[in-house]
C-alpha cells in the first residue's frame, strides 16, 4: 500500500470564526495552530498547505491563567545600546494593539520556516467583534465547549 500524499489542487480550505471571549490564550492557540496547519484533516500532508482559514474575534477579551498576564514579558530592542524594552501580556491586551497576544501565541506554536509562515498569513485576529469577511461564510468554531479547561 502507497502512502498518500495531498496534491494542492485536492486540498479544500475552509473558514472558521473563533470567538475568543473568555477563552484561555494557549489552549485556543494550540487548537488554531493545528487548523492553520491541516493537521486535523486526514490527508495531512507536511510540505503541502492544507490548513484551514481562521478568524479570531474579541481578542481583548481573551483570558490568561495565574500572573501570566503581569508576569509574561515581550521583549524588543531598539538597535541602541541599552534599548532593550519590555512590555508585559497585560500591558499589551490593555494598549492599543491587544490582537498581537494572540497572533504570537499562535505564531509560536507554528513551525518556523516557509510552510509555517505561509500557513500563519491564514489567520487574522481582530480585537473586536466585526471582521470583514462575511463574503467567506466561515463556520463557527466553538472552542470554549470543546472541554470545560478551555473558558474561565
């Protein structure tokens, strides 16, 4: 028997909307990873882009478990000495751009690469609640029901 190996013109894309209010970061990001990877599709293939199309709403709205959201630090340099920043979860989530939480989150459980990169460009995150990609008619993904952990 041959190993089967997905073509890009068998690979079928959908949407899915995920609504991330009280919704705990890294259980939803683990879940969007595998969807924007394929992995939950049978015919997975690894050098092929199977995954899915993915849109988070309510970002800001998202939850974090324990002092994650005081304790998690992003850091950034300036390119000067001594220009070395920091911003934390809570910080962020509170500022002017809270939909980047949870793009890094996801975007560190992809792999890195030119696949991983390609496959991370399917996800959009707003901190709302309108997106404009009604046209796509994407299906809802209820991830807060899949197990009791996932929703505070």
């Amino acid at each position: 028997m041959k190993t089967y190996s997905a073509k890009p013109s068998e690979v079928e894309k959908k949407w899915f909307i995920v609504d991330a209010e009280d919704v705990i970061l890294g259980r939803m990001a683990a879940i969007i990873a595998n969807r924007l990877r394929g992995k939950h599709k049978p015919m997975f293939t690894p050098h092929i882009d199977c995954g899915d199309h993915v849109i988070v709403i309510n970002a800001e709205k998202v939850k974090l478990t324990g002092k994650k959201r005081d304790a998690d630090k992003f850091y950034w340099h300036t390119g000067y000495p001594g220009g070395i920043k920091e911003r934390s979860k809570g910080q962020i989530l509170d500022g002017k751009h809270p939909e980047r939480v949870v793009e890094k989150a996801v975007q560190r459980m992809m792999p890195e690469g030119p696949m991983g990169r390609k496959q991370f460009g399917n996800l959009r995150v707003y901190a709302g609640t309108e997106h404009p990609h009604v046209a796509q008619n994407p299906e809802v993904l209820d991830i807060a029901s899949m197990n009791e952990k996932n929703k505070r």
